[in-house]
C-alpha cells in the first residue's frame, strides 16, 4: 500500500475468505495526477430548483465484502443495525455486485451458469435478511451495485462473454484498480446494457429495495472503448474512427454521452418498477470523474436521473478535503436532491484518527452536505481509540434523530433552463447535400439524425425509427405539402419521443410516413431521387393539425423556444433548447402574427411568415420591394422566391439566378442580408418561379445558407423571431 493511500480517489476492496482466498488483493500500483476540465459548456443549470420538502440528512454507511463475517450472521446484523440506529445513521448501502459476482441469489447471474457462493450462516439470503432487519429499525437500505462495468479477467462473466469486454488502443483488455487487476465490460454494448439492466432490475424487484446505489465503477477508464465493437459503432456515426488519443476531447464527449444515455434508460428501468427508489450514485469528484472515467454525473444530476449523490472525497488533508467539497458541482447539486460526501474511516491496515473524522464530518455538516462511511467495520473495530470512545463520538456527531422517507422520491425534471444539443451535417438514412439534423429517439428506438425543418410542423419518421415502446395509434392518415414540394402521406401515432438526453413530457403526436412523392408545381422535390427518408423534426409553430411541433412539450423551460446556431455545416452547430434572458441577448426582434387557436395543438400558433420584408434583385425591376413575406427554412439547400405573378418579376425569367443578380432581403433595424447567387458549396442557389396561387405577392423563403450568417430565435410564447448576425 502507498503510504498516501487516501488521496487515491477509489474505495479500497477486500475479498472474502474461503473459496477465492486465493483472490489476493494486489498492491496499488500508482497514485493518479488530477487534472482539471471544464464543465459542462453545452448546460447552463437552474441556479436553484429547490425542493418541496425540508433536505434529508444522509447519515450512511457502506457494508463491504470485508464485513460479511458480520453480515452472513443474523444476529450480528441485528447488533450492527440497532448500534447505528442508536447513534442515528439512516441509511445502510449492502454490497450485491462485486468481482463479477451477485452477492444474492440472483437469476439472472445463474441463468448464466454463474455461481453464489454469499449464503448466511443459516442459508439464508444475506441480502434479504439485511433490508428486512434495516426495515424494522427504521433505517433506509439501499443495494451498493460496487462492481459496475468492472469484473475479474478470470471471472467466469469476463471468460464466457469475450465479446463483452473492451480493450485499449495496443489490445489489453485489463487495468490496475484499486481492487487488482480488472477487466472492463463494454458500456456500449447492447448486450451488456442488458445484463446490467436485468440485473438491477431483479434486485429492486426481488427485494423492494429502497433503491440502488452505483459508484465510480460505473464508468470506463479513458484509455478503452478500442475494441472492434466500438470502433466501427463510432466510426458509423461519426464517419471517421476513434482518434489514438484516448483523451481527444470529442472522443471522450461521445463516449461520455453513451454512459449517460445507457443511464438515463436504466433510471427509467427502475422507476417502472419502483417509482419512489432512490437512484443513488457515489463517484469521484466530477473533473476526475470525467475526464479520466467517462462518468458525466453531473449531467446525470442535471438530467433528473440521480435521487442521490455522495461524492468520495478521501483525503488525510482537511484543506485538500474542504476544496473539495466546496467545489460549484457539489453546490449546484445540493441545491436539487441529498447530497453527501463519501468519508474514509479506516482500513485493517491503516487506521484513521476520530479527530479527522470528526473534522471533515463536521465541515461536510457545515456545508449542509451529508456523510457515508467507508467501510462499517473501520468506524469503530479498526481504530486507534477503544470503541466505546468512538461510538461516542459519533454519537456527538448525530445527537439527533434524522429520519429519511422514501415516499418523498418523486420523478424530477431536468434541472437546467437551456441546453445546447448538436446538429449533425449528415442523417441516419437518405443523406442530403446539405442540412442540420438532430438526433431524435421515437418509443424509445435508437437515435436517429432527422432533419431539422424550421419550416414545418411535426414529427415525421419513417416506420423503422420507432422502438419497442407502445405507442398510441389514432388511424388518422394526414398529407402534407412540404415546402419543398414534397407531398408525404402517413399515419398519425402517439409515442414518446427524446430529443438528445432530453424526453418529451408525454406522448407526442408523431406522422408515421408510408409514402412521398412531389406535387407537380415543384417537380425537383427531394421526393424525386427515392432515396430513403430520413425523416423530419418540424420545429415551426405555424402548426395546421396534427402533428405539432414536438418541442412544444419538453419539460420545463426548455418548451419556451430555441436559437439555431449554424456554422457552414461544421459539426459545431448547435440547437439551442430554452429560452433565457442570457441567451436572448444580441438578437434583433420581429414580431410574428398570431393564428387561431386549434384545439387538439398545444400553446400559441403563429404565423411564422415575417411581413414587410424588403427585396432587391440586381438586373431586374425588383427595387427595395418592401411587400415580401419570408420564412426561415432550414430545411431548403436551395432558396427560393415566389411570385404570384409573372409582371412582378419584371425582367427576370423563372429559373436560377445568376451571379449577376445579387440579392438582399432586409427589415428596418431588424436584418441586412445580401449575397451573389451561384453555387458556393452547392447551397446557395436560389430560384425564382411563378405561383399564382399565392396568397401573398411574394414569398421568399431563406433557405440553410441564411442560417451560416445569422443565429435566428424562435419564440413561441411572445411570438417573436429573432435575428443576431455573425459577421
């Protein structure tokens, strides 16, 4: 062991006697360097989303592998319980998954031909027996999943299932922890998703647990994710293979952002069977947490997935300890859930003075922050002071009785007011020559990049998109004229829908597409080539029927509205969800006219059409017209003007403009916009055509290329666009 053993940020992991004695502990190798990262850039949190009910203490403890002499004994539990009952702890965090084994009787680990070794001294359920005497003293009991993505080589998990281990860059497939030599499941892996999700399901099922509890284990050390799975998962979505810096920024982004989407659908697992379970989690501190182990907890936090956070923090030095918890993660996240810090109190072979305990205790306790214990038989049995002496000092430190309720757990919304997610140049399916597309989850399917249409209304995917959720089928067939001239025809259905990390607050209204085809106005529609459908996110609020624009019933403020921030097509433009007095800032504001209201859509319509646009066209009679309307497309690679007459166009002749005829679109104090039409990159061509059944003498819709020299607002509840120039 290293002399400074605390400042390693791991819990240190004993194995049992008996059978796998021969399972020793190996010496710690090294002390990892800390560096820092930034946080989150693409969240910007509520500063207080404070709950309704007072905060609840944690006072807790873990129960390792190294007390199971204690745990496998009825009566030695019923001693250890009622002693920390007496001194006030509440809550008791079992170990049930550790070194690739349940330490219950699970059937999902049997099925596998995995064996349980972990009876009590009666034969019975360990696990079992711990919850129920935890009950009666009215303690809370919360299943420790210790292990995580982590288990032995040589376990028979790691030896049966080969495909479900990843490996770094030169093939190894092993890394020195805190508890030996380990090997790592792949997070990524729809298989091992599943045996992860079955698993902590049967213990929140079989037990009625109050919860579950993961710790830094569930993660991946940065170093991996290059096995051959991976590899061609990341290379398929992003187009290029992983990068041999395993710490390139946007290497660690994706990987990062996998473990939360696998976390979000494993909350969701245990909320269907337990709606009030505590889904806790104890990492390290976030700056290590994610840059070295892919674990992006605060955004888990921030996401409403976890109930319950206990940061390890151990540390000999009370400064190094107080810098620690004092950290703006660390304050952001008791401001929303219970908040502890995780607080070594000793090990066999290296005690730790009541005095230190007490100090940090007490500076946690001053920051309104809870304590857990690392581990239960080291506060008292393993320790420099008699016990007696101990036990009264941890009764000075919780003189009074701190109950926690489970009853109080209710689901949470996300906790930040805006969140940038990406827009990807490329689509899942039926690639376009250019566009912004988003990634969108239909009945809880894969994600899916649709294109991003800031013209139209709705949902549209093809029927492979959707998962497995139940969706909600209406038979109602609805058609719909794209502004492109693309006329598509489907079924209206209700589904879930998750925009990046995001869920819609309920069932949405979504078009299953069957069929497209163009009208005969616009024959050259992107209908035309048959390519698959790739499927469209209309995000305009000019909505006619169903199906509406989905944003509408995102949770909280992130419903209030969104920017488009292009960026030439580069993997940096962003969709940015919820409006903010900060984010509102710079922008240029028009008025939008306000529609009837229909009943079956949600929130104000707007006419989405900006009135007295002016239009010059260099070589033609089109002079600062100042009687256009124009809509904001992204969704058109080609822009467009319609005239609804021939006259009006003067000189010009339907078809392509000419470089010769640049073009400029403005609106007093609001835009100046004006470029030389041709082909740059293939997107800024624009056309003319004549459309007698215009309502309105001209239109002009913008297309993409507007959007790479403007960030543009949409405001749904002031009926507002805004316009902020990039130039």
């Amino acid at each position: 062991m290293l002399t400074n053993l605390f400042s390693i940020p791991k819990k240190v992991l004993f194995v049992l006697q008996g059978w796998w004695s021969i399972k020793r502990l190996l010496p710690i190798l090294f002390t990892l360097s800390f560096a820092t990262v930034l946080l989150l850039q693409n969240l910007t949190p509520v500063t207080a989303q404070l709950p309704q009910s007072p905060r609840q203490e944690i006072r807790g403890v873990w129960l390792t592998n190294n007390d199971f002499n204690i745990l496998r004994n009825r009566t030695k539990v019923q001693e250890t319980l009622t002693q920390l009952r007496r001194l006030n702890f509440n809550t008791v965090y079992p170990v049930v998954w550790n070194d690739g084994y349940a330490k219950f009787p699970s059937a999902v680990t049997q099925r596998m031909g995995i064996p349980y070794f972990f009876k009590g001294t009666e034969g019975q359920d360990v696990i079992a027996d711990i919850i129920s005497q935890a009950r009666s003293q009215g303690l809370l009991a919360i299943p420790w999943f210790e292990f995580g993505f982590m288990a032995p080589l040589t376990s028979e998990l790691a030896s049966e299932h080969p495909n479900w281990l990843t490996q770094k860059q030169d093939g190894t497939q092993t890394s020195i922890s805190a508890a030996g030599e380990v090997a790592w499941l792949n997070p990524f892996h729809p298989e091992v998703q599943q045996f992860i999700t079955d698993l902590v399901v049967e213990i929140i099922t079989k037990y009625n647990a109050d919860g579950i509890q993961f710790d830094d284990h569930m993660s991946l050390p940065v170093d991996f994710g290059y096995d051959k799975y991976t590899i061609n998962l990341y290379t398929q979505e992003t187009g290029s293979p992983p990068p041999p810096n395993p710490q390139a920024q946007a290497w660690i982004k994706w990987r990062a952002d996998k473990i939360t989407a696998f976390m979000v659908q494993l909350n969701q697992a245990v909320k269907a069977r337990k709606p009030n379970a505590i889904f806790a989690v104890s990492p390290n501190y976030y700056d290590f947490a994610y840059k070295l182990q892919l674990q992006d907890w605060l955004n888990w936090v921030r996401l409403g997935v976890v109930d319950e956070l206990v940061v390890q923090v151990y540390r000999n030095d009370l400064e190094s300890f107080s810098t620690q918890i004092t950290r703006p993660e660390i304050i952001e996240t008791q401001q929303l859930i219970p908040t502890g810090i995780g607080i070594m109190t000793g090990l066999r072979n290296r005690q730790v003075s009541m005095s230190q305990i007490q100090s940090q205790v007490r500076a946690a306790q001053g920051r309104g922050l809870g304590a857990v214990f690392f581990y239960y038989e080291s506060l008292w049995d393993y320790a420099p002071e008699p016990v007696a002496q101990r036990q009264t000092a941890f009764q000075q430190l919780f003189p009074n009785l701190a109950r926690r309720d489970t009853s109080q757990v209710t689901a949470r919304k996300p906790s930040f007011d805006t969140i940038s997610v990406p827009l990807y140049p490329r689509g899942s399916v039926g690639q376009r020559q250019r566009g912004y597309f988003l990634e969108v989850a239909v009945a809880n399917g894969q994600p899916r990049r649709v294109l991003v249409d800031t013209g139209s209304a709705g949902l549209r995917v093809p029927r492979e998109f959707l998962g497995n959720a139940p969706i909600n089928r209406t038979g109602q067939v609805v058609r719909e004229v794209l502004s492109d001239g693309t006329r598509i025809e489907g079924e209206i259905v209700y589904a879930n829908v998750r925009i990046g990390l995001i869920a819609t607050e309920e069932p949405v209204p979504v078009q299953v597409v069957t069929s497209r085809q163009c009208i005969p106005q616009k024959p050259n529609c992107s209908a035309k080539t048959n390519t698959p459908f790739s499927g469209i996110i209309g995000v305009n609020y000019s909505e006619r029927t169903l199906p509406y624009n989905p944003l509408r019933k995102l949770p909280g403020n992130l419903s209030n509205g969104f920017i488009v921030t292009g960026d030439r097509g580069s993997n940096n433009s962003r969709l940015i969800l919820g409006l903010t007095p900060q984010n509102r800032g710079g922008f240029n504001i028009a008025a939008l006219n306000q529609q009837p209201v229909i009943d079956s859509i949600p929130g104000n319509r707007w006419d989405s059409r900006l009135n007295g646009v002016c239009l010059t066209i260099a070589g033609s009679s089109m002079k600062n017209t100042c009687n256009a309307r124009m809509v904001m497309d992204t969704s058109v690679s080609s822009s467009f003007i319609d005239f609804k007459s021939a006259p009006l166009m003067g000189k010009l002749k339907p078809g392509r403009l000419g470089p010769n005829n640049t073009l400029k679109l403005s609106i007093p104090r609001i835009l100046d916009y004006s470029l030389a039409p041709g082909n740059r990159d293939g997107f800024n061509i624009w056309n003319i055509n004549v459309l007698r059944q215009l309502e309105q003498p001209i239109i002009v819709n913008s297309g993409i290329a507007f959007f790479d020299r403007y960030d543009v607002l949409f405001d749904p509840v002031n009926g507002q666009q805004g316009f902020r120039s990039r130039s």
